[in-house]
C-alpha cells in the first residue's frame, strides 16, 4: 500500500502539472516492477489532440519507449476514472492493474458509463482497485474547474 | 451517394495498404467541406502503439494539420465499425457523420458491445451510416487473416 500511494502521489503531481498548463488536471503514471516507465499529465489543449488523455499520453510513452506494443504486467496509476477511450486503450496494452483515484460518473467507463471491462466485446480486463487519492483528485479538479468559471 | 462511394473507396486504399504494411487492415478518410482533410491506415504494430488504429490517426493528423481540438462539421469514412476506443474519440473530436464498411460484433462499439453512442456518457453523437462498401472491406479483413494463418 505504501507504493501505491507513492505512485498515486506521483500521478496526482502530475495532475497539479497539467492544471498549471491549463489542462484538465489530470495525471497518470505507469509502473512496471517497481519501476515508472511513464508518468504525463492531459496534454489535449497543448497538442490539439482529444486522444492525448493523461492515460493514452503515458501509454504511449512507455510504447515508445519500451519498443513494443502491449506493456503486460504494468500498473497504471490515473487520478480519475478512465473514459470509454481510456478504459479502451488500458485493455489494449494488457495492462496488469489499474489504480484509479475518484470516480467520475459522467464521463468513466469503469465503474459508471459503459463499465467497458464487463462487456463482451472487452478482450482483456485489469484488475481495477479505486478510491487511492480519491479525496485530493477530486480536490484538484473541483479547485481548477471552480477558477476556470470564476474567469469567466 | 457518388462522394460517399468515393471517399470510402479511398479508406478502402488506406486499408488496403495497412495490410501491405503487415498491419490489420483498417483504413480511415475525413472529409470537412468535401475535401480530404486526412487519411490514414491502421499504424499500431510500425509505431508501437496500441492507440494508432486508422480513425485515431487520422483525427490527429486533421488536428495538427487545422490546429484545432476539435472537428466540428467533419465526417469520418472508416472502412469497420469503430472500436470502444475509437468511437469515444469519434465523440470528443465532435465529428459530424461517421460512415462505415462492415459491422464487427467482436470489437465494435457503435452498432454492437457498449454502443457508446446510446449512452448517457456520450455527449456528442455523429449521425451513423454503415454498410457502405461493407463487402469489400470485409473481403480485404477476410484475406488478411487467411493469409497470416496460413503463414503460422
């Protein structure tokens, strides 16, 4: 539990980064024995790409630079309940665990939404543990969406 | 009907040259003010990158090219049914039309497994047309797959 926290409190840094730049902040961080091989924040305004969600930014970042295309056995630590996309593209790199922080009922596709690792057409399923962090994400984003309207 | 037929056949070509490539044939056009805005063939296995099926990439070379997050008013041409994936993207890129070739009860997303756009987790659905040049996109799927088993 203590290195779950300690990922998470990486992920949750790299949230805070992304709010910085004006993203939605969140961040996620990818493990692999006991080793990060990835950690991003959203980059989706930076790059003009809806793809370039904390999750998928990190995924392919340690594709890229692991040379291969699935990341089996890795740990994905993410802040907030991935979207259908996300939840997607986790299954798709057969990623081992999947430690999220808050729940995010409209938009999550884990435990809300399309709950895409009980369907059918999902290939291969994490083990999903929720609730890490939970507090401080879901702090983090209140606190940047609540600046944002106060600026309009 | 004719631009539709056309645009399709040019996602068939993309398809068709991904599987040159060794990769799933799957290729993808999006078309904004009747110009081809980009194309693309399915890329996942040259980058290693489990999240470079034909629409994503397409989606993302359209929003570096027009420097913009989003697609509004552009219509997508894919030659299968998008993936969980992909018809999220689809979504957050805010794509007008999707046109697709054949249906794909394994991994589709849009007629078949979660439909994500009947969702209440969806919040822009493009209008769907499929079954154009079904056929011959199930026929370039069909052969590809023959020929990799028959190499094993």
């Amino acid at each position: 539990m203590a290195a779950t926290n300690h990922f998470m409190e990486l992920a949750l840094a790299e949230a805070r980064s992304a709010g910085k730049r004006g993203e939605v902040p969140i961040g996620a961080v990818l493990v692999l024995d006991n080793t990060i091989i990835a950690k991003a924040g959203n980059r989706t305004r930076e790059l003009n790409d809806v793809t370039a969600h904390a999750e998928i930014v990190a995924i392919r970042l340690a594709c890229e630079e692991l040379g291969q295309e699935r990341l089996t056995g890795a740990d994905l630590y993410v802040t907030l309940e991935p979207c259908t996309m996300c939840a997607a593209a986790i299954s798709f790199a057969r990623i081992r665990r999947l430690y999220y922080g808050a729940e995010d009922p409209k938009g999550g596709a884990v435990d809300n939404g399309v709950r895409f690792y009980n369907q059918t057409t999902c290939h291969h399923a994490p083990e999903v543990y929720s609730g890490i962090g939970e507090t401080a994400s879901a702090g983090i984003l209140r606190d940047f969406f609540q600046a944002k309207r106060s600026e309009d």
